[in-house]
C-alpha cells in the first residue's frame, strides 16, 4: 500500500515549513513579539 498525502495536507505541510523557517531565523511574528516583551521588562 502506497502513503498517499492530499494536496491539502501538501500545502499546509508547506506554509507550516517556511513559517517556522521564518521564525527560526529570527525575522517571524513571534520572535519580534518576544524581542518586544524582552526590550519593555
């Protein structure tokens, strides 16, 4: 039996990836966020 993922779960697999890269690299919505809370305390 051939694992077969739908097109779907294709593309969400895909924004999820280049979200976290995002994020990972320091540039992403969260990371900013935490930079903020981090300057403000």
């Amino acid at each position: 039996m051939k694992f077969q993922i739908s097109e779907k779960w294709k593309k969400i697999l895909l924004i999820v990836v280049i979200v976290a890269a995002i994020e990972f690299s320091g540039y992403g919505f969260f990371a900013t966020l935490f930079r903020l809370i981090k300057s403000v305390s």
